[in-house]
C-alpha cells in the first residue's frame, strides 16, 4: 500500500461515527434543557487551534452522512490517473481528452494532478454511477466556465489527498447558451457532491458562485479557501458540514447558503464541527429552512458589520439566518452583522456554546420564539438584543446590550423596512403596542442569569411576563420615555431574583398577583452609576444588594429574602465584600461606608416607597407606575 492510501486510510480512522439524526432542526419548544477578509487566515488558525482544544463526540449529527462519505481512502494503484497539463495524459479506463477538456465518462477512481491554464474537467457518468474523484495538486482555470463541471451521476465523491494544495479558478463571463444561467460556479455539481480528505482546496468565483451542487452538498473535511462574487459555498437541496477549516470571502452573496423553497424537508444547512471565518456581502449563513449548528468554532462578519452604513435595505446581511428552525447546540461563535446576529422566521434555540454578537439590528430574532436553554450569551451591541413573540430563558448566562430595547416580546417579522439601520430599520424596536395587552407574547424567565443594559425599555413584553426562577439584571434608560420594565399585561412573579434600575419617570414594578415580594423604590436625585444600594434587617444582616451599571433614580427589588412586615434600612454607596461582574451582591457580604437613607417596613406583596420608606402611587409621582 502506498503512502497516499496508507494516510488517507488512518484519516478515516480517526474520525468518529455517530448516528445520524433527522436534518430538520429541532423547535425552540421541543429543545433540551468580525473580521476584515485580510486577517481571515490568521482567524482560521486561531480557531482551528481552539477547536482542537474542545472537540466533541458527538453522539448525534444534524447533517446525514453514508460510510462512503467519510472514505477518503483509495487505491492508488488501480485508480485511473489523469496528469493535466498543455496536453493533458490518462493512464488508465474512463476518461478522454479534447484539446483543453478533460471528461470522466465512466464509473471509477480518479487521481487527477497537473496543470490546466485554460482548460476544464467535466464528469459525466451514467445516472446511477458513482465517481471518486482524487484531487492530488491539482491546479485548473477555466475562464469562460467552471473549472470543474460534474454534469451526471449519483453521486461525485472528491477527495482532497493529504498534503495536497489544489486550486480552481474561473473567469468573469461564461459562455451560456441564450436563456441559460447555469452552470455558475468554479466548482459546479448537478448532483449530490460530497468532498472529504486532510488536503486544501482554494477556489476563486469571478463569475458567481464557489462550489455548488444543485442537490446535496457534504464536506467532510479539508481546508478551504473560498473567494466568490456570489455565495461561497451553495447547495440547493441542503449543506452538511462534519468538519474542516473555512476561510470565506463574498463580495454580494452569503458565505454558505442552502436555497430550497419548494420542499420543506430540503434547504437546510447542518453543521457538525469545523472553523469558520466569513465575511460575507450579505448573510454569513443562510438555509431556506432549518439551520442547525454544533461543534464548531466560527467568526462571523456580514458588510462592514454592526456598524455599516449605506446599505441596501433590500438586502440581507444577517449573521446565522433560517427561514424556519435555528438550533445551536454548542461550539464558539464571534459575530459581526450589519443586520440581527441571529434570525429564524420561525424559532431560535439556544442549547448551549458561546455566543458573543455585536450587530446593527436585533441580536436574537425569532419570529416566533426565542428559547435559552443553556450557554453564554453576550450582545455587545445591538438594537434590540432579544425580540420575538415569545421569549423563554431557562439557563445559561445571557448579557444583553441595547441602545433601543433590551428585551422584547413584540414578535412578528423584522423583514419590513421604512429606513436604512436602527430604529427604522428591518421593523425593529418601536412603540410597545399600546396599552392593550397581547396575551400571545410574553416572557419567561424560570432559570439562568440574564443581564440587560438598555437605552430604550430594559425589558418589554407586550403581552405578559412571568418569573419563577434565575436572576434578572436590568440597567434601564437613564431618560424619559422608556423604563427598565414596560409590560401591557401582567408581570407576575414567584421566585427567582429580579433587580431593575432605570429612569422613574416611566418606572413599573411588577404586578400585586405575584407571590413574592418586592419593593419600588424611588430616590430624591439620580444617583450615579456604580452606587452601592442595599437592604439590611434589624439585625444588620443583608436582605438584598445592588451595583446598578448606569445612573438610575428608581429601583426594583424582588428576592426570595425580601420578607413583609419587617424593618429594612436602605442605604448606598460604600463597598461591599462580594459583589459580582453584573453587579449583584452576594448576601453573605460585608458592607462598609453606607449612608442610611431610610427605614422602609413593606405591608403587602407589592410596594413602592420613596427612599425615606413612604408609600408613593404612579399618580403622584408623574410616573407609569405599578400594575
């Protein structure tokens, strides 16, 4: 056996099998509990570095992938060799030459190398034919069509040998026939197409697309460097990735794209694993259906990122993008939209991994639900950080970051434009809806730690919110006309550990059917950002603790220790022994150099004093008040 088959044979077993698990991404519902293109290489070897530190065994995939898919092995000796050059030489059956074209005809192995300056290798086997097709040096440019052209067969499985460097490249214009678009990328399939193998692959797309298949397209492994006009990577029925290291560079299109919309069970993209660096002209990741992800370690920038400017606002630069289901279930993602971070028209599960987003418009969208089950979260920048019409954070670590509404259950598509970015923009943010409450939206936070910091409303439900566990951190507008929480139903909460700071004109606390309770303190003056404010029983024991991130005159309160009928002494500024990254006080803490302010004694479950402990209403305070 040879070298080439002896290290093709050892890459194939080290990889893991796993059982393939359906290609539609699981429902938020039904879920468990930035970069220039100049530094993309160094992005690549970063996270290729960082994915081998925290590789996974997956027990289960969201793409689907046959035995023969994961085989980069062959046999060197009775595969038929095809040397490409000015006159290209097959040694074996299967395969003709014509001037610059080289054409696979027949079922079989081939190792192609060489050198073609102008030319193109086209495969065109029987229907029910499979080709293994070797790509072992292999350097092709075609400048008036693909570089290579798989016209028929079941199924075309391309190996990238080890240590091969391979390049494919074609020209501005290609010569179609009169009402023909197609064929439109360097690498181009008709048929299911699959590439595996520890060589590199770097393709150029004048014309338009990358590599694409117009029915599946697999990647097993390999590196790739990718630079379209158009998208990247396209498959049409659906892209399954299993691993490999991708640099993407678009200048209109998406870095990895699956564009089905005539089959519901098609069009979707599954990722198993890999590092990814993208900048792409529009949408990073884009599947006309579902879009599932795990494993992998991406970096993620569409346009000039979160803060482009003079943008099309018929386009879309969104950073993982489904039309139905998104799922990500664990790996490392740094994205850098213009548009929302990530966007499902139906719902967005997160389910594990690390997210940090900065982006010009939502940071979590999902039409219809947006589910935190597990992992961390940070919106850097957005607009709105999270919106949909119902929104559920179970787990995790989420830190939001907003200059218009931190969270909001307002729902409905943001496809909807009347501006550029921002307020106008994708329908984000806007009016919470009126006073009439829409019991279809809501939120709930039953665990987790979520962090809000918000120049418009900190959390905002047009319908309901509900608490009944986790820790809820919000740092509200410092101005008028929004406050930390803004609800047109109920906010009902039984446990769980809720601290709101923001403007008091516009201030709410939550509502008297709660069972725990809590306290809406309202101050004489603005206080400034990072001021200690805490409640300590008669005992001098501390009840509640807060470092609120922005200035604030109001303050919501409402812990499992906060008792009724009891004397509580507030009081800021000072330190305090524990205080966390978000700002909470552990209640274990010491606290020194506090002024007293006030002794406030809360006789029922909801209660909103000033900070001398006196009972204040909505009415007489000019503010939004309680519900």
């Amino acid at each position: 056996m040879n070298l080439k088959k002896i290290m093709a044979s050892l890459l194939v077993a080290s990889t893991v099998l796993g059982a393939c698990s359906s290609k539609a991404a699981t429902s938020a519902s039904d879920s468990a509990s930035a970069s220039d293109s100049d530094n993309t290489s160094a992005q690549v070897e970063n996270l290729a570095t960082s994915s081998s530190s925290t590789t996974e065994t997956l027990d289960n995939y969201y793409g689907t992938y046959e035995e023969e898919d994961l085989d980069a092995s062959y046999d060197e000796d009775s595969a038929t060799k095809i040397t490409l050059g000015t006159t290209s030489e097959v040694s074996g059956d299967g395969a003709t030459v014509a001037d610059q074209v080289v054409t696979i005809t027949a079922a079989g192995t081939y190792v192609v190398s060489g050198t073609l300056t102008d030319g193109q290798l086209v495969v065109n086997v029987g229907k029910e034919d499979k080709v293994h097709l070797i790509l072992d040096g292999v350097d092709i440019t075609n400048t008036s069509g693909p570089a290579i052209d798989i016209e028929q067969g079941e199924k075309i499985i391309t190996t990238l040998a080890a240590d091969s460097e391979n390049t494919l490249a074609d020209g501005e214009n290609y010569e179609l026939a009169d009402g023909e678009t197609e064929p439109d990328a360097t690498f181009y399939s008709k048929e299911n197409l699959v590439i595996n193998g520890s060589g590199s692959l770097t393709v150029t797309g004048n014309y338009s697309n990358g590599i694409r298949s117009k029915d599946d397209l697999i990647l097993i492994s390999g590196t790739y460097n990718v630079t379209a006009q158009n998208n990247a990577i396209k498959g049409k029925d659906s892209v399954a990735i299993r691993g490999g290291d991708y640099t993407l560079t678009t200048t209109a299109g998406d870095g990895i794209q699956a564009n089905n919309d005539e089959d519901a069970e098609k069009g979707y993209v599954a990722i198993d694993g890999g590092s990814f660096a993208i900048t792409s002209g529009q949408d990073a990741i884009q599947a006309e259906t579902n879009l599932s992800v795990q494993n992998a370690q991406m970096s993620l920038q569409t346009a000039e990122g979160a803060g482009s400017t003079n943008l099309d606002t018929e386009g879309s630069y969104k950073g993982l993008k489904a039309g139905g289901a998104l799922v990500v279930a664990s790996g490392n993602y740094e994205l850098n939209t213009a548009d929302d971070a990530l966007h499902a028209d139906d719902t967005v599960a997160i389910n594990g991994g690390t997210i940090t987003a900065a982006t010009g418009d939502d940071g979590i969208h999902g039409d219809n639900s947006v589910t935190i089950n597990e992992g961390t979260v940070t919106i850097s920048q957005s607009y709105e950080g999270i919106e949909a019409a119902e929104i559920y954070f179970k787990g995790g670590e989420v830190n939001v970051t907003a200059t218009d509404d931190g969270i909001n259950a307002g729902g409905g598509s943001d496809t909807e434009s009347t501006g550029q970015f921002g307020a106008d923009s994708f329908g984000g943010g806007g009016p919470g809806g009126g006073d009439q409450a829409d019991d279809s939206k809501f939120i709930e936070v039953s665990g987790g730690v979520v962090q809000v910091s918000a120049e418009g409303d900190g959390v905002d439900s047009n319908g309901n919110i509900t608490m009944t566990g986790g820790t809820l951190l919000v740092n509200g507008p410092v101005s008028g006309g929004n406050g930390a929480l803004d609800y047109n139903g109920t906010f009902v909460q039984s446990g769980g550990t809720l601290m709101a700071a923001g403007t008091s004109d516009m201030a709410s606390n939550i509502s008297d059917s709660s069972s725990q309770t809590a306290v809406d303190i309202y101050f004489n003056s603005n206080q400034s950002a990072g001021t200690l404010v805490t409640l300590t029983d008669s005992s001098g024991k501390l009840v509640a603790g807060f470092v609120p991130a922005k200035d604030f005159a109001n303050l919501v309160i409402s812990t499992p220790d906060l008792t009724q009928n009891e004397a509580l002494t507030l009081a800021v500024g000072g330190t305090a022994s524990q205080v966390a990254d978000n700002g909470l006080v552990a209640i274990d803490s010491t606290v020194e150099g506090a002024s007293t302010l006030g002794t406030l004694t809360l006789t029922s479950v909801v209660s909103n004093v000033d900070q001398e402990g006196n009972a204040v209403s909505a009415s007489s305070m000019g503010m939004g008040g309680p519900r």
